[in-house]
C-alpha cells in the first residue's frame, strides 16, 4: 500500500521568481578550511605532505593559497592567479615546497616539504582566499632525527676498572642514554657529553667505567623521546682487561696516609704553641698601648665636654631668650627647596573646573551651577621624593570658600567630601569659618589678612607639608611629622566665589624681610603648627640655631 503525501502547494508567479534569485549552494562563498588535529611528525631528511583541504568541497583553483609560519609575513608557499609566487618566500624554503596542484580542484591546498631540516619544526597555517572572504587552519610540525646506531669502545683500564665509551650523532630533539648490563640492570654513573651541530641535530659521547669483571657484556641504548625509537649496541669485556690488584698496594694505600698524618701532626703542633706564645705577647703589648691611649682620650673628652657644655649653655640660654622674637622666612627654605613646576592635570578636574593659561590657571566655570560638591583638581605629576616647592597666587582669596596643598593619589574626589590629614588631605584656604588649615577638628588661623600668595614647601621624607605668606616671607602654618605612603599630588579646590588660584612655574624671593623686631602679627598670634601647642619654639631647622 502505497504511502499517502499532500500535494505541494501551489506557487504563485512572484514567489517563483524570488526562488529563482536565490543562491545556490555552489555559489555560497562562505567556506571552512580544515586541516590535520594530530601534529605531523617528520625525520630529518625526508619529504613531508602538510595537507589542508577546503570545505565544502569545491575548485579552489581560483582561490589565493598562502602557507605560512607563525606570522603571516613568514610565507612558506603562495599561491595566487593560477602561479606559485616566490617573491615574499622565507629563504629557507626557497626550492624546498611543491603544490598538488591537481587537487586543487577538488579544494585540497597540499604542499610538499623536500629534505625536511630541523628548524622546519613548528606551527604552520593554511590560508584560503576568495573575493574578501578567507578562513584559515593551523597544524604542527615536529621534527625527528633518528640518524646512526651507537659506537662502542672499549678505551682502556680507569680507576680498578675498564672504561667503556658509547657515541652516536644526527639525533633531535636531545636523545637519552642509558647503560645496562647482561640482566638489564641500569648503571646510573657514568659520565654524558651532548653537542649540535650547525644543522641542529645532536651528538652524545657515554662513558662508563666498568668495575666488576664478572659482568660480562654491557648494552648502550639510544632513545628518542618523540618517537619512542630506541637503538643499542653491546660490546663484551673479556676478564683480562681488568687491572690485577698488587699486595704492596693496600700496604702503599694503608701506610702512606698513615705516615703524612703523623707528620702533618707534628708540624701542627710545633706551629700552634710558638704561635700561641706569639699571640701572648702581641696582646700583652696591645693591653700596654691601649690603656696609654684610653687614658688620653678620657682626658681630651673631659676637656671637649666641659667645652661643648659651656658652648651649649650659652647657646640655649640666647635661645630661650630670643625665640619668641624669631621670624620664619621662606627664602632661607628656597636654598634646599626645588622649585616644583606644577601643571594642572585636566583629566583630573570636576566638570565645573575651569582650566586655562597652559594649564596654570583655574577657577569655576560662569555656566557652572550652585551645588553642595566641591570642586577639585589635582597636579598632573606626583611627588614620592625629594624636597620641593611651588607658589600659588590667589585673586578674591577673602570672599570665597577654597583650599590647596597636597593630597595622596587615592583619596575621594567625588560627591561630598571632608578635607582632612585622616582622609589623606593636608591644605589651608578659606572656609565659611574664615582661614585656617582644614583638619578635624578645625584650626583657625588668626592673620590679618588672608593672603595673596602663598608658598607651599613639601618634604616627603621629613614628613612636612608647610605653608608660607610669599608677599612677606613669614610662615603660616604647618603639618610636622606625617607619615606620607604612596604618591603625592598638588591639590586644588574651589567651592564657590569669584576666586581664581594661578601657579607660578618659579617661586620668587621674597620682599625684603621685616625686621627681627618687627612682626606682621602681634605677640598674641603665634605661628602656628599642626602640633596644636601655640607659642612652641621653633624647630631644630631654625636659623637661631644654626
């Protein structure tokens, strides 16, 4: 009984001829390229196929072919416009590649390797173009050199024995030797020297010294690691050739060592009691000279003290006397201080930031909305060492709210933020409170006024980050002993005002200094310092005390 199907439906006019259009398999230029998944493996010398083929199947004949290494640029074989092309060929291979060209009709892009060498080992790839569209495949080549079987030889008597040498060349990669006796047993000492040749293939030199003349033959293998290919050859050591052992001989052996010793002995001991007498007396001279020396140097040390405590005394007391009326300058600062040229870093700056005057120059953009964030920007290189400074000068510094100083490169920059040395801050500026330095809690700074340029002096390795008014040179305030890691950069931040901070790329002396006697703040304002302790003198780097 016949199977029953429905007809096929009927196809209108229009849908005809869109089938019509469509293309056929034959013509799809999409295709893959298929190659070998197992490495080829190759002997040294022979001829090797490297077979690709294109799928699905179709002539290839109009295809460009290119085989190459492991990049591109290194051809083995070019196929294209129906011709082998030779000109982009590595030297190597020049003369040594063929094509089976006859299937190329069938998509198979074959190529033959004629004497294969050492360095044709590696990863090759086989390329198919057509119109723009190519695809590829890759396989590896090993090479393999299986050359001569090993040469034994007996080379004479060594060391109570009979010393063996086993040779064999033309093996790759690196061949492994073992020796064995009539049983099978391995020897594990004995003595491998390899060498290659320009061509890269290996030769190895065994040698082995035999001591038991009962053993009869011993076999010298050859094994290749790749292939698993192993040649031996055995060679029979007769008895006689072993050496006779003398009875004099174990006398010689026993008694010669025996007698070096006694005498070695004596002389040892001859030697260490004049040399102990010798020592004696060396220390009971030295004992002598130094007392002599001790006792001048404790009278020239008593003397240098009284010196030093008479000469520090007077010291400390115009110390203790004029501390209070020391003024701090930047300009003895700039003699151990280099100029920093600080950039801004634009990549850095909050979208209101706005940056001009090669990167010298900021202030808030005018289209600039009112916002609670702060706006900040940082310097476009960090400072790990070294002792620097830079100068900064500050226009409408008294009606606006901004800071600057240093900050560590991690810190938050973003949202809303406190400025302080726990969250790796350490700047002064302006606030709604008025001037002073933004730590937590805050510390005011009384001055008269706000200042129109300011110094900053950085030490990373004393751990000092202070702040100078540069119009007269006085000092404003200090973070002392902070323990910096990482990187610092010089930080900017404006919050809102019409104020601008520009840097200058060199730090100017100073106007000539206010005398000794005359101060810009009164007696009742004292510099201040992170240490929180007003009126403290001044630190060890003081003029007065140099």
């Amino acid at each position: 009984m016949e199977r029953w199907s429905p007809p096929p439906p009927k196809l209108c006019p229009l849908a005809f001829l869109l089938l019509l259009q469509l293309p056929t398999v034959g013509s799809l230029e999409e295709f893959l390229v298929i190659g070998p998944s197992d490495p080829i493996i190759a002997v040294v010398g022979d001829n090797i196929t490297l077979p690709c083929r294109v799928s699905p199947a179709m002539n290839a004949e109009d295809m460009g072919l290119r085989w190459f290494c492991s990049k591109f640029s290194e051809a083995v074989f070019i196929y294209q416009n129906h011709q082998e092309e030779t000109e982009e060929q590595l030297a190597q291979y020049t003369g040594r590649t063929s094509l089976e060209t006859d299937l190329l009709s069938q998509g198979e892009g074959n190529i033959h390797i004629h004497k294969v060498q050492v360095s044709d080992a590696g990863r090759y790839t086989c390329f198919f173009r057509k119109e723009g569209f190519s695809k590829e495949a890759h396989l590896e080549l090993k090479v393999v050199g299986v050359d001569s079987v090993p040469q034994v030889h007996i080379t004479g008597p060594e060391e109570d024995g009979v010393r063996v040498v086993c040779r064999a060349a033309g093996w790759f990669p690196k061949p492994q030797v073992q020796w064995r006796d009539s049983s099978g047993k391995k020897f594990l000492a004995f003595s491998e020297t390899l060498a290659q040749d320009i061509e890269g293939l290996f030769s190895v030199e065994a040698a082995l010294v035999v001591r038991d003349s009962t053993v009869g033959n011993v076999t010298c293998s050859i094994l290749n690691p790749m292939l698993g290919q192993e040649k031996a050859m055995a060679i029979f050591i007769p008895e006689p050739f072993f050496p006779k052992a003398s009875p004099w001989k174990l006398v010689c052996v026993v008694c010669v060592p025996l007698l070096t010793f006694l005498v070695l002995g004596a002389a040892y001991y001859t030697w260490r009691e004049r040399s102990i007498k010798v020592k004696e007396r060396q220390q009971r001279e030295k004992l002598c000279q130094d007392k002599e020396n001790y006792e001048q140097a404790k009278r020239e040390a008593l003397k240098a003290i009284g010196e030093l405590q008479a000469n520090l005394d007077q010291r400390k007391a115009g110390y203790l006397a004029a501390w209070r009326k020391a003024q701090l300058y930047a300009d003895w600062r700039k003699d151990i201080f280099q100029t920093w040229p600080v950039t801004l870093d634009p990549g850095s700056a909050s979208p209101e930031i706005a940056v001009s005057h090669k990167n010298t120059s900021l202030t808030l953009k005018d289209t600039a909305p009112a916002s609670e964030e702060r706006c900040s920007i940082l310097g476009l290189e960090g400072i790990t060492t070294g002792r620097c400074c830079w100068e900064v000068e500050i226009r409408n510094e008294d009606r606006s709210f901004w800071a600057l100083g240093v900050c560590r490169e991690d810190v938050k920059r973003t949202g809303w933020y406190q400025e302080s040395p726990q969250k790796g801050f350490w700047v002064i500026g302006n606030a709604e409170v008025g001037f002073g330095a933004f730590t937590f809690p805050w510390t005011s700074l009384s001055l008269r006024q706000v200042p129109h340029r300011l110094g900053v002096f950085l030490d990373p390795e004393e751990g000092d980050v202070s702040f100078y008014n540069m119009t007269d040179g006085s000092h404003i305030y200090s973070f002392s002993q902070v323990s910096f890691s990482g990187t610092l950069f010089p930080y900017f931040m404006i919050y809102s005002g019409d104020v601008s901070l520009s840097i200058s790329s060199v730090v100017p002396g100073p106007e000539p200094p206010v005398p000794m006697n005359s101060f810009p703040f009164s007696q009742e304002e004292p510099v201040s310092s992170d240490s929180g302790v007003d009126g403290a003198p001044p630190g060890p780097t003081s003029p007065l005390l140099c």
